[in-house]
C-alpha cells in the first residue's frame, strides 16, 4: 500500500515533492527517519530547526543544560521568557510549534558511559553539536561501534568545522580518532566564555549539519565523507581539507587498541 499524504502534509512538503530528486518517495523518508541531536545550543538550533522543518519524523535532543541569557545570542530555538528552562524542554516547544509532523523525544541528561548506546541506539544518524571533547569522543566511538553516521560541527570565534563520518562503511569512512586521536589537555582550546563566538557562525554551520542529515537520508549528493569544510566568516572562504583514513588509528586503524567505550575527564571542556 502506498503512502497517502494529508492535504496539509502536500502543502507544507511542497516545495520538496516537486524536486525530482526529493519527489514524494523521499518526503516519506524523511518523515520515517529518526535523527539524534547532540546539543541544543548554537550548533544543535539551527540544525534541529531545519530537520523539524524538513519533516524529519522523530528528532531526539540530548543536552542537560538550561536556557541562560548568554545562549540568546546564538542559540535560535530559545527565548528570553525561556530562560532557566531546561534547553530540551524549550528545543521541544519550538519544534513542535513549527511542526506537528515530528515527534521530539527529549533527553534532559548528560551523556555518559553508561548512557550513550542505549540513547543512540534507535536512531539513524547522529549530529553531533557538544560542548565538550569528552563527550565528542564518547558519542563518536559509540556511533562508530553501532554503525551509525556522525555528522560532527565545531565553531569558535569566526571560524567553523564539520565533517561526517559515515560508520555504515567502517573500511573506507575515517573516523573523528583520525583527526584527534585523543583530547586535547585541559586549557590548550579556549572556550568561547574566553575566546568569544560569532553567533551567526553557529547558524551557518548548524544548517550544513542538517543539510548532511538530509543527503544522508535521501541518499542524494555527496556527503562530506573524508572531508573536512573549514569555514572562515571573516572572508567568507569555504575551505576543503582531504581527511583520510589513518591505518595507525587506535579505534578504526589495522590494530585498533580501542574496543570499549572511554570516559575522558570532563573538565576537557569546549564550548560551542
């Protein structure tokens, strides 16, 4: 039996249906897919938004934090009468305003060792939007055990990050270990308390961290798969670096040393 949509669902996924490379077999997609969001601050709004938008059938978010007036600057989906409401309660309000299409399944807890298979578990593909390396590397190395893709962003000051690794294809996709093998010590990157931030930066590559989800979905375009986009605001330079595959990585390489999840020191913090 094929799939009817509602004389709204036509209306609000218009602009996608008549796209032959989307057309309706693909906003079905889309409304079956399940996408976890690591974060709901400056990169997780934007990108969070835009799946909503898109019809993304269920969206998890995951993030602890409150709303605080510092966020306004950057992280779109809150407001001023929202802070000191915890983040995903005020992500789940917006998106559900926006569409009612998408189910918003909030996770109002840190990730953590014990924790993180069985939130990512369910889900098709992971962006990941943290604040911290520790937890950067823990949900990379639990994607890359479950198979799942990571569409990974960072931002600090005017420049931005994002690259995804697609963990289905473990031999020819490098993994987040081949860029960073390990984290940085404590104090070596600012934060942007210390170092300051763009909001608009977020914005900009938030919405490619949603764009990757969507090709990914779709199976249309090229995702960034062995690369790297280095964006710089104040000249507005899209940058291209090759990421490849390291044979001498210790999680994905030809001896991998690492086989179990790692829970790094929290105080390795970054924030985005």
């Amino acid at each position: 039996m094929s799939f009817q949509f509602t004389e709204e669902q036509i209306k609000r996924y218009s602009r996608h249906i008549i796209l032959p490379e989307v057309g309706g077999k693909g906003q079905k997609k889309l409304l079956d897919a399940k996408v976890l969001v690591i974060g709901a601050g400056g990169l997780g709004s934007p990108s969070l938004y835009y799946l909503a938008a898109a019809g993304v059938g269920t969206i998890g978010i995951v993030d602890f934090d409150v709303v605080d007036f510092s966020n306004l600057q950057r992280q779109i989906l809150h407001s001023t009468e929202r802070v000191g409401k915890p983040k995903v309660e005020s992500a789940k309000m917006t998106l559900e305003a926006l569409n009612p299409d998408v189910k918003v399944i909030a996770f109002n807890e840190r990730i953590h060792k014990d924790n993180v298979m069985e939130i990512i578990k369910d889900f098709d593909i992971v962006l990941d939007g943290s604040d911290n390396f520790p937890t950067r590397f823990l949900v990379n190395d639990a994607c890359y055990f479950l198979g799942k893709p990571l569409v990974s962003a960072a931002i600090l000051r005017f420049e931005g990050q994002l690259t995804t690794f697609d963990y289905r294809d473990k031999e020819n996709s490098p993994c987040y270990r081949c860029l960073f093998p390990e984290p940085p010590p404590p104090g070596l990157v600012p934060s942007c308390q210390e170092a300051g931030l763009l909001g608009v930066v977020g914005g900009i590559m938030g919405t490619l961290q949603a764009n990757e989800a969507l090709k990914l979905i779709l199976g249309i375009g090229e995702p960034l798969v062995g690369k790297l986009l280095v964006f710089d605001a104040l000249t507005t330079d899209f940058n291209i670096v090759k990421l490849r595959k390291d044979k001498k990585c210790p999680l994905c390489g030809e001896n991998p040393k690492i086989k179990e999840l790692i829970e790094y020191d929290q105080a390795c913090d970054i924030h985005f």
